[in-house]
C-alpha cells in the first residue's frame, strides 16, 4: 500500500486559493529520490514546488508521460461540512524499451504558477517497467486528505 504524504505548503497553497480542483490541470511526476534526499526536501516549509523534485526521465513511455500525466475525471465531493477529491486512475506503459526506475508519485498543480505540489506517494519499493509491463497509476487523495 502507498504511504501519502501531504505537502507542507499544500494547506496554505490551498486556503490562499492557489488550487482549484474543478478547473486546473493536475498532474503527476515520478521520482526515484526520497524527498529527504533531495536538495530542498518537496516535502518542508517553503519548498512544496515540482522543480525541487527529481524527475526521472519519461523515455520509452507509450503515451509520451513527459506531457500526458495529467489526472483524468477529477471529482470533488462534499456534504456534511466536508469536501474530498478523487481522481481516475491510468496505467503507466513503457514502449520501446524501459522506463527509469520510480518509486514516488508526487501529485501537483500544473496550472499554478510554480507547479505546487499537492501530495506524494511512496508506493513502498522501486517499480521498475520493461517495455509492455504495465503498472496502474492509483491517486485516490480522498482515502487520506478529507476536509471538515
């Protein structure tokens, strides 16, 4: 099972109204770095951007992942008080030979400036795809960041 992590910056991004998840293009990056291990830890105060996440590289990727990583069917859901956000899930694809090694999935606004994150998944080993291996891409964001 994915540990999520929410993004530090993430509650003040979104009660300054930097996201908007009926409107804007949502993403997602994969990383083999820990965030811990990165330069300026994605995760920390102040440093929830996509460009102090390193990326692997989207070679050999069916759907062209360098610009296609955007997370399809966006619900967003409320009652009671309390709102939540889901998203489709899609397959990840390597044609042509291997994708690079990932083991985080960071989840970001691509419409905000800066392209802030939104949460991360360590999906708990290195995933690594050959060419026709397939590898389901689940963001279920409500599951682990409900607001009431």
């Amino acid at each position: 099972m994915a540990v999520f992590t929410k993004i530090n910056d993430f509650a003040e991004d979104l009660l300054s109204g930097v996201h908007n998840f009926t409107s804007d293009t949502i993403q997602i990056a994969l990383s083999n770095t820990a965030p811990a291990s990165e330069t300026s830890n994605p995760i920390s105060d102040g440093n929830g951007i996509l460009a102090n996440v390193t990326q692997i590289s989207y070679t050999n990727y069916a759907d062209d992942l360098t610009v296609d990583r955007v997370m399809e069917g966006v619900t967003v859901s409320g009652s009671s008080g309390q709102a939540s956000v889901d998203f489709n899930d899609f397959i990840v694809t390597p044609s042509g030979g291997s994708l690079a090694d990932f083991r985080y999935v960071y989840v970001f606004n691509q419409t905000a400036t800066n392209d802030p994150l939104i949460a991360v998944f360590d999906v708990g080993s290195t995933v690594s795809l050959a060419s026709g291996e397939s590898w389901p891409v689940t963001v279920s964001v409500s599951e682990h960041l409900t607001l009431s």
